[in-house]
C-alpha cells in the first residue's frame, strides 16, 4: 500500500472564539479550521483535524519545498511511502521539517498526520485502533464538560446547572475573565461549586497568560501560582490547569511540590522528548498530551508509557471536533487508568460539523468508546465540501 495523498483542507466558518457572559455556551475557534485527508493507493483514507494557524498549515503540509532536507514540505515526505511504517514516517517527517519545524506548527500538521496514519493502519488490520494499540480495556470514560469561564456568578451557576441537567459529573471552567479581578475569581468559582455540589468534579484551568487578555504575556510569580492553588483547593477542585508558562518546567515542579491541589498541564508540551522531561521533573500530577498537537498517537502512547511509570494520570487534552475526541478515546480505551475524556461543549458550528457520529453522553455521565474498525468516527464530507476555501 502506497501513500497517493496528503491533503491539508482549510476550512473557514463564521463565529469567533470567545465566551459568553452568562449562562450561554461559549464557542472554539469557528472561524478557520484545518483537518488532514491521508489517501491510499488501496482507498483506505484517514482523517484527522488540527489545532493549529490553519491559513498557514497548508503550506507546511503541502505547499513548495526546498531541495535542501529539513525544508522540506510533509506530503513531499510522505506520498510514494508505505502507510503503515507510522514511526518510520513520523522520524522522516521530522528530519524533513526539521529546520522550521520540531514544535508548534509543524510539530501539530505532523500530529495530525501521524493520527491518519493510525487511523489507516487500524483500518488495514481490520481492527478498533485502541485493539492496535494494545487492547481495550474499557468501554466508557467519564466525561467532564469543557468550557469556558462565563463573567457573572449568576452565568457561572446558570452554566454549570445546565451541565449537570445534561448528566454531567464534571466541570472543567477555563480562561474567559479568570485572572482580570482577584476578587470575582473567588465569586464565579465559589458559584460553580455551589451549583455543581459537593460530589461532581469542578476542574478549573486559570490560563497562563492570566489577566485575560488586558495584560497578557505577564506571568504570575511562583508565589502567586501557589497561592493561587491554595484557594481553590479550598474550594474542592479537582486539578488546577495550564496556569504557568509552558517553557517553565522548574516553576511547574516546585508548585507541585507545594500545591495543596492536584496540577495539570502538558497540552503546549511536544514530542516524547519534552515529555519525558516534564514528567521526570515532576511538574505535574495529571499530564494532558494534545494528539493534534504532541506529534499524535506516536508520541502520545509513550507520553503513556512514562506516565504509568511516572504514577502519574494521562488525561489527553481535547477541544476540537469529535475526530480529535475519537483519537483521544481509542488511547483512552488502553490506558492501565483512565479518569477523564475531555468532552468540548463549546463547539461552534464549524467544529461540530465536521463528523457525521457526535459524541453523545450517556445517563451515568460517561462517554461510550467506539468499538469499530478505525476510530469509529465519520466526517460529512459534505460539510466540509461546503466550507472549504483551498
Ligand atoms: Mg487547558
């Protein structure tokens, strides 16, 4: 079998990102999105969609290369090569990038291709990917609502009571307002507990650029993250989220080490490499690869790897479409533990679009993990037909 095509298909949509000031869903980003389209000689074809700068994506993945290697372009790497060599490819893609590349956005086009590739090799075998990568050893996750901070404490209660009529048993609240006034921090948090009660989970995720966008870039001291904490554990959470900035794994550590409440990060964190660095400095108790963003299924299985030495969760990072949720579930699916899927209800109408199977929560809050050929997730090629702009 024979790769024939790596496409990067933009997509433009027309609601922005942003949250909502009371109780109203928020939205991801609706105005561009990338997903990939890997076609085979023999017709099996992965899809996988990407968190990354769409516009320029297209030009990593298939746009004019150079002829000196570590400039090259990731369909030139790919198209003529054995689908199924996924770790091969994953290294070729690497070196061929290797100069502009490494992280960010080629590191998340080759994420995204690299999901394909399982995808298709899944296929190829006949088998679910979770069976490829090991084997299933559930059927459901709990999922934890995904959103953002609303602005008044009656948006905050108003959401949170919304998520648990839905049958949610827990709440992650990120960015938004959070870090512009100390004090109504403290309000929207107490709110969410109120409302969400004393047994579901409430997950909060402060960003690391805090003061929301008026001051952004200024990070909190080490002192300030601690603190921070300190006060939320007062109220019952459950992690505390992506608050420090990602280059700084030392400060990650020693708030760790002090916190009172469980730390979560990693989803700016790229390649086993990097990983295998936060882990072993101990910067977290929950790590939180992102498959469209970590170098994909490749690197995350042994993200998954060094957590379970490290005796540490893996809960994957997941705010995209329901492809990227179906990625995350089949990894889900072979991990020794598995606490969460991230399940994004702030999807806009781009976003949701693009599968055919949305994710449905059952009554015991729980997500079901396919158990079908591939990831068991369709796209509507259709829509995506329809909001295409390359
Ligand atoms: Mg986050």
């Amino acid at each position: 079998m024979r790769i024939v095509a790596v496409e990067p298909i933009l997509l433009r949509g027309q609601q922005g990102y942003g949250a909502s000031a009371g109780g109203e869903e928020a939205s991801d980003n609706g105005d561009w999105q990338l997903v990939v389209r890997v076609a085979t000689d023999e017709g099996l074809v992965g899809w996988a969609d990407v968190e990354t700068l769409a516009p320029a994506a297209v030009a990593v993945i298939a746009g004019q290369g150079m002829s000196i290697l570590g400039f090259r372009t990731l369909s030139e790497m790919l198209v003529g090569e054995d689908p199924l060599q996924v770790e091969r490819l994953w290294d070729r893609m690497y070196v061929g990038s290797a100069y502009y590349g490494r992280r960010g956005l080629a590191m998340q086009c080759m994420s995204a291709i690299d999901n394909c590739l399982w995808s298709i090799r899944a296929q190829a075998a006949g088998m679910p990917l979770a069976a490829l990568l090991g084997g299933r050893r559930r059927e459901s996750v709990v999922a934890y609502a995904s959103t953002l901070f609303r602005e008044t404490p009656d948006g905050m209660r108003e959401a949170a009571l919304g998520y648990v009529a839905r049958g949610f048993r827990a709440v992650k609240f990120g960015w938004g307002v959070f870090g512009e006034d100390p004090g109504r921090d403290r309000e929207l948090v107490a709110a969410a507990r109120e409302a969400l009660g004393p047994d579901r989970a409430l997950l909060v995720d402060p960003g690391w650029y805090p003061a929301g966008w008026k001051r952004w870039g200024e990070p909190r001291s080490r002192r300030e993250a601690l603190a921070m904490c300190e006060w939320l554990a007062a109220h019952g959470v459950g992690w505390v989220e992506d608050f420090i900035h990602p280059e700084d794994f030392e400060q990650y550590a020693w708030v760790r080490a002090n916190s009172p409440v469980p730390i979560a990060a990693g989803e700016q964190v790229a390649t086993h490499w990097e990983f295998e660095r936060f882990i072993r400095q101990g910067c977290v108790d929950v790590v939180q690869p992102d498959l469209s963003r970590c170098g994909g299924i490749t690197v995350a299985r042994r993200v998954a790897q060094l957590a379970q030495e490290a005796g540490i969760d893996l809960v994957p990072h997941s705010w995209l479409t329901h492809l990227l949720t179906g990625y995350s579930l089949q990894l889900l699916a072979t991990l020794p533990r598995a606490r969460f899927v991230e399940f994004n209800v702030s999807q806009s109408l781009l976003t949701r679009g693009i599968t055919t199977q949305p994710f449905r929560l059952e009554a015991d809050g729980t997500v079901a993990i396919p158990d079908a050929v591939g990831i068991g997730v369709g796209v509507d090629e259709d829509f995506i037909r329809a909001h295409r702009v390359n």
